[in-house]
C-alpha cells in the first residue's frame, strides 16, 4: 500500500458558538487572548499550512495549549474546522460525507495515545484485534494478524496478559501493535512515549524507527520533547499559540531558528547529532585519501568513522559513492561546539 502525505491548508479552528464570525477579525490579526477576553471564542489554530511527506514522520512540536491535540484530531477529524483544508490523496477530509469519513477513519488511520487507551478486560491479543473485532474481520484472521505484530513490537509470549499485568512501555507496545494491526497508512501519535520513563522512552523511538524503516507509513507525531523530535522526525513543525513558527528538518531549525523562542530552546542540543556532514564539508580537493562517508551522516557518526580508521579526515561521497567534498576533525568539532552561522548562511544559500 503506498503512502500519501497529508497537506493541511490554511486551516483555522476558532472554539466557541461562533467560531466563524471571527475568522476575519483573527485573520486581521486578533490574538489569542484578545478574541478571548473580548468574545469568549478560543483560537486553537491560525493559519496552519504543513506539508506532511508521504512515507515519512512529521513531528509537532509545542508548549501545553500550543494546538498540537487540536491539529491532529483534524487528521481524522475529531475535531471539525472553522476552515481549511486537510488533504489526503486527493481528497480534502474536512469535505468527506459521514459513509466516507467513516470508511476514512477505519482503513486509513489509527491512533496511539499517551494514556495507552488498553481496555483493562481484555488481554494483550484481544486488545490488539479491537478494531478488527468492530471492523467484522473473522476471529482467525484478525488473531493471526495481531499475533504478527505482538511478535514485531516484541511482546511475543505475552499475548494472553492483561494490561495491568504489564509495565508502561510494555503498554505502549500494544497500543503500537494495535495501531499497526489495523494496517492503516496514517499513524496519529499524541505525545504516545511523553508518559514513559526516559530510558524506555529511547526504546520505544527506536521500535518506531525500525518499523517505520520498513512499513513508511505517514506518521504525525506529537511531543514536548526536542531530543525525540530531531530523532523521530523527517520534518518538525513547532507550534505557538496555535501558529506555527517554524517548520523544517531539525538541521534546518537547530542551526537557523526562526526566533529567539526557538533559539533557547535549540540551544542545549547535541548538534553532533542533527548536523549533516554535507552542511560542513570543504570542497573536495582531488586527493582520494581518506575513509568515505555519506553526505547525510551526523557530525557524531562522522567523528566516530574518522577516529577509528585512524585518520584525520573523510571523503564525503553522494549517494552513488562519488566524492562530493572534504571533512576533518576539527572542522567537526568546530561545529558542534559553536552556533553554525556560517552553516546557517550556507543552508540558507543552497
Ligand atoms: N473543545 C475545546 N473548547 C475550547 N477550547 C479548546 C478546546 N480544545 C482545546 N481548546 C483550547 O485550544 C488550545 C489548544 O489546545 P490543545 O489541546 O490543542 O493544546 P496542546 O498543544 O495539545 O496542549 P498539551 O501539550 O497540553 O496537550 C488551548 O488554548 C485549549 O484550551
Ligand atoms: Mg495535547
């Protein structure tokens, strides 16, 4: 099944009776807290416009009340728009009729929650197969479906546990073999790891990410926290008071922030880990010495395939191997320890 991405289009959600009287006034730049105190109307999103890549993991990002809960219940449409488009292969979901938004809802997207959301009756397998139960899918089926993914997640051996019988990540290990198991494209993460310990946490990111290698479903993924961020996410989108502020890879926003606010944030962050070595690299000057590493390694990667080939610099090579530039150890270290606004230009030029 292949995947689409998901554009939402300039989509606003005022709450409140008369959510649409003050689209304009909000449009005219009425803030938050004016179309508060004046109209009692809550601004939950303005002007949101973000290209989710098909196959690829879109982070939001944002502070408690940002807006990040109420734009991805606009995936599925938990929460109706004031206006605005969400489009997904071709079809705008804020347009669908009620057969369609159901079918939509069913076969196209599944949700993982902070809180789990495990119905405490009903054992591991049975709360994998629930959405298959309610879909009709014939016991035998569904089962050897949802034995397939408890396998995949790493909870073989536990299929007839309860979840009070399992600890937090073990948890959300099954509300991720849910999600799975119902073989839906979009996967909607609301702050699904935000509950966990940090250590199981790191786990989890990494269940994520080596499913995902391999099912490039289109992930929305919500969180608070900015290591899981850059880690999960193809592209990040941060959020404030219903806006958004920034969008871009995590290169992109670790070494060009758009505003001060993004910039203390970004400021305590392993840039080793989210610099690409292609960001740094010097021309390629002819001379074929030196171990080869891919344009698209971190700093840290690269700093790790340097020093343990005993050398002092890497060739960077394209994806087809051919040399594209130079990079050495000190220009590495220079970049994870100074703000890279000599990066940043060089970003911003390409
Ligand atoms: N049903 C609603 N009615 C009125 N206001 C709402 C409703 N749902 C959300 N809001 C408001 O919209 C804004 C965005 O809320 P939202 O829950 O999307 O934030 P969030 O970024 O998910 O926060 P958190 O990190 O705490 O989950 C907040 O000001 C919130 O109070
Ligand atoms: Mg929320």
């Amino acid at each position: 099944m292949a995947s689409h991405g998901i554009e939402i289009r300039n989509l606003y959600k005022i709450f409140g009776p008369r959510g649409r009287d003050y689209v304009e006034s909000v449009k005219a730049g009425m803030t938050k807290a004016e179309l508060n105190e004046k109209h009692g109307h809550v601004l939950g999103l303005k002007d949101i416009s973000i290209s989710m890549p098909a196959g690829g993991i879109t982070v939001v990002m944002g502070l408690s009340g940002s807006g990040k809960s109420t734009l991805i219940r606009h995936i599925n449409r938990l929460i109706e728009p004031t206006i605005g488009e969400v489009v997904y292969d071709g079809t705008d979901i804020c347009r669908m009729n009620e057969k369609d938004l159901r079918e939509f809802r069913r076969h196209k997207t599944a949700m993982v929650f902070q809180k789990f959301a495990l119905l405490p009756h009903r054992t591991v397998i049975e709360n994998t197969v629930y959405g298959l139960d309610i879909q009709g899918v014939p016991r035998a089926e569904s089962t050897r479906r949802g034995r397939y993914w408890i396998e995949r997640v790493g909870l073989s051996g536990f299929e007839n546990h309860y979840p009070n019988q399992l600890s937090g990540g073990m948890q959300q290990r099954v509300g991720l073999a849910r999600a799975l198991t119902n073989d839906a494209d979009i996967l909607l993460m609301d702050e699904a790891y935000s509950a966990l310990d940090p250590l199981i946490r790191v786990d989890m990111q990494t269940v994520l990410l080596d499913l995902q290698a391999e099912l490039k479903k289109t992930v929305v993924f919500i969180t608070h926290d900015l290591d899981e961020a850059l880690r999960l996410g193809d592209k990040i989108a941060i959020l404030r008071d219903g806006k958004v502020i920034q969008q871009g890879t995590g290169q992109e926003i670790v070494l060009s922030p758009a505003d001060d606010y993004i910039t203390a944030f970004v400021k305590e962050v392993n840039r080793g880990r989210v610099i690409q070595a292609r960001t740094v690299m010097r021309p390629f000057d002819g001379i074929m010495d030196g171990v080869r590493l891919a344009a698209n390694a971190t700093l840290e990667t690269a700093a790790k395939q340097i020093t343990e080939a005993g050398q002092s610099r890497a060739i960077v090579a394209d994806e087809n191997g051919a040399p594209v530039g130079l990079l050495d150890l000190p220009t590495i270290i220079a970049a994870m320890v100074t703000p890279a606004s000599h990066s940043a230009e060089k970003m911003a030029a390409e």
